[in-house]
C-alpha cells in the first residue's frame, strides 16, 4: 500500500501528544507523594510501600476491561474517560482523610492509566501511516516520559504553599485539561478516505461483533508466546532498572545528592534519543532498535556490579539509559505491527497484560536475589534478564510479520 507522502508528525502534535504529555504531568505530579501522604493519614512505612504498588495493581487488573471499553466507545472517548476518572481519582487522594479510601484513589489511577494507555495506543496505530508507526509510538512514549519528568517539578513548586494536597491539584488540572484536548481530537492524517471507509464500514462492523477476546488470545496465541515473552522480559529489566541505580549508589556509599544527579542524568539520556530510535525502526526494522537496546541494557547492568566510584556508576548508568531511551515506544510499537484490524483493541488488552506482568515479576525478581544472595547478585540477574530479552527478540522479530494485512 502507497502511503500518502505528505504525511507529518507535526500535522498531530498537539491533538495526539498533547494529552499524553498533560496525562504524564499529572502521574509525575502526584507519584512522589504517594508515599508521603499514606504517612500522613497514619500507614507504615510498609504500607506506603504497598499503597504505591497499588497503581500498578490496578494497571494489571484493569487491562482487559480496558479493551471492551475502547472496543465499544472508541479510542478517543475511551481517553478523555480515562482522563476524567484519573482526576476523579486524584481528588479523592486530594480531600479524604481515612487511609482505606486514599488507597481506592489510587488503585483508580492505576485503572486509569491501563485505559488510557491502550487506547492511545490503538488511536496513534489506526491514524499514523505505517512507515511513520515506530517514530509516532516511539514520539508517544516520549513525551510521556517528559510528562513524568515535569510533573514532579510542579507538584514541588506548589507543596510549600499548598501542602501535599497542592500536588494532587496539579495532577486534576494537568488531566482536566488532558481530557478536554482529547475530546477535540480530530480525525487525523493517515486514515484511510472517507469513501473507503465507508463501503467497507458494514463489513467491519460485522467483523468487530464476530471477534472476542477469546478468539484474539486463541487466534494469535503464537504472537503471544514468542514476541509477548520478549516483551514480558523487556517490561522486567525496564521496571527493575528504575530501583538499580539508587540502590547500587547507596551501596558503594554515595550520598542521596550524587545519587539524584546520576540518576537525572541517566533520565537525560533516556528522553534524548527516542525520535531517532523511532526512525531506525521505522526505515530498518524493529530488530535494529529492539536487539541493540536490550543488549546496551544488559552488559550495563552486568557492569554495575564491579563499579565503586561516581564516575564509573555514572558511565553504567548512562549506557543504561541510553539503552532504555532508544527502546522507548518498541512495545507499542511491536503490538500495532502484529494486532489484527479487527479486534485491535483486545489484542493490545493482551498485549499490555503481559508487559505489566514484566513490570511487576522484573523488581520482584531483584528483591528476592538481593534477598537470597545480594545486592549484586540481583543487579547481575536483571542483566541475565535482558540479554533473554535480546535473544528472544532477535531470533523472533525477523521471523514474524511486521506488517499484517489490514
């Protein structure tokens, strides 16, 4: 199929990547407060912890339904829902005062986050031209780290005279203002003409009520346990890298102040190099950025253990970001190449399942090797983990179709 040559990413900035940037600054807004507020209305440390793991519970839990809810309103309802429940969430945070409601907040979150993030995802497949997919995706997952990394910026803006409710606010804001953008969303460059679209919407229609989610999972249970694996370990190493470093540097003696600087330089790194990642992808092919990342991932990890000093902690962490920079969108990116026209909505359910199944499994392989051997044990598994990934993602990503019929 002949894409249409005057196609460009800029044509959908605002509509596309707007709200994803809004929906980012609200999450990094409220993530560092979680924790601090569980304290406040009387948790324990321990429970402060599990309250934070409850975002990615509720994540987990919700990525299913979060494909019958795109299936059956659309992509750009089922966002600005999303949005608006966020917020809704995020004001429950806000105002209650008893612990068990605060945690129904932000298991909410985490539920909004799972329908937002399919569905941006299916709407960004559908209206971007497919030479131009891994740079959108790639774009997409961008600039949410961007989000992520201004909100919390805000939220400690407004803390001193605010309180940590200040925060929460930021984050209503930041998603009220997600969802009126999303919900003005116009049809974007890249589809397919409306005469097409029209002769063909009877069929599809039809299509979409004979596919279920149990057709989806049977139909392309092969996709699933091959590239789905590589995703599964690749959501693992990334999970577990966010916890790495810190806990590396507070090993070798490096006080709070370094730690935070490598760290941000390492999160530099990773929000520099995703567009031109994107543009491998997109001219060479997915391997050309999936392998190559996984494997910067890997020896980096194996590296951290044997550094004991700022600077040789910082090149590691470099190298980790940079490798974790140019695979930002490659799971995206991997699940619209291979999720059917029809029934899109629940292959991705699946497909986002198993990366949050990474999410989760990734640090709490690195908490029991760090529990059963050591620090540097964990550190050195994760490593293992990774360089799976790039096998498993080099010997299939060539061997299945990059590109299914629409």
């Amino acid at each position: 199929m002949n894409e249409p040559e005057s196609f460009s990413l800029r044509s959908i900035a605002v509509p596309a990547f707007g709200p994803s940037l809004l929906f980012g600054i609200g999450e990094g807004a409220i993530l560092p407060v979680i924790a601090l507020s569980v304290r406040d209305l009387g948790g324990s440390a321990a429970l402060a912890a599990l309250v934070v793991t409850l975002i990615g519970i509720g994540s987990l839990v919700a990525n299913l339904p979060a494909s019958l809810v795109t299936m059956r309103y659309g992509e750009r309802w089922a966002i600005v829902a999303a949005s608006a429940w966020c917020a809704l969430a995020m004001t429950i945070c806000m105002f209650v005062t008893h612990l068990a409601a605060f945690t129904i907040g932000v298991f909410m979150i985490g539920m909004a986050a799972a329908v937002y993030n399919l569905a941006r995802q299916s709407y960004l497949t559908e209206a971007v031209p497919f030479h131009y997919r891994a740079r959108a995706l790639s774009m997409l997952g961008g600039v949410m780290r961007i989000g992520l990394f201004i909100g919390p910026f805000l939220g400690a803006a407004v803390i001193p005279f605010a309180g940590l409710a200040g925060a929460y606010g930021i984050g209503v804001v930041a998603l009220v203002l997600s969802a009126l953008l999303a919900a003005r969303m116009p049809d974007l460059p890249g589809e397919r003409p409306a005469a097409a679209h029209a002769a063909e919407a009877g069929a599809a229609v039809e299509a979409q009520k004979r596919t279920t989610l149990r057709a989806i999972s049977a139909g392309h249970a092969r996709i699933f346990y091959t590239v789905g694996i590589g995703v599964l370990l690749v959501s693992a190493v990334r999970a577990s890298r966010q916890a790495v470093v810190p806990l590396w540097a507070h090993h070798i003696g490096l006080d709070a102040a370094t730690t935070s600087l490598i760290y941000g330089l390492a999160g530099g790194i990773d929000m520099l190099v995703f567009y031109p990642a994107g543009k491998v992808m997109d001219r060479k092919g997915r391997a050309w950025v999936a392998v190559p990342s996984m494997l910067c991932m890997g020896l980096a990890l194996l590296a951290m253990p044997l550094t004991d000093s700022v600077v040789t902690l910082l090149i590691a962490a470099l190298a980790l970001g940079f490798g974790n920079g140019i695979g930002s969108g490659l799971i995206m990116t991997l699940g619209a190449d291979y999720s059917p026209a029809a029934g899109r909505a629940h292959f991705l359910g699946v497909w986002r399942l198993m990366a949050d199944l990474g999410q989760t499994t990734g640090p709490a392989l690195l908490a029991a090797a760090t529990a059963v051997l050591s620090l540097a044990a964990g550190v050195f598994c994760t490593g293992l983990v990774a360089l799976a990934a790039c096998g498993v993602l080099w010997y299939w990503i060539p061997r299945t179709a990059r590109r299914p019929a629409a």
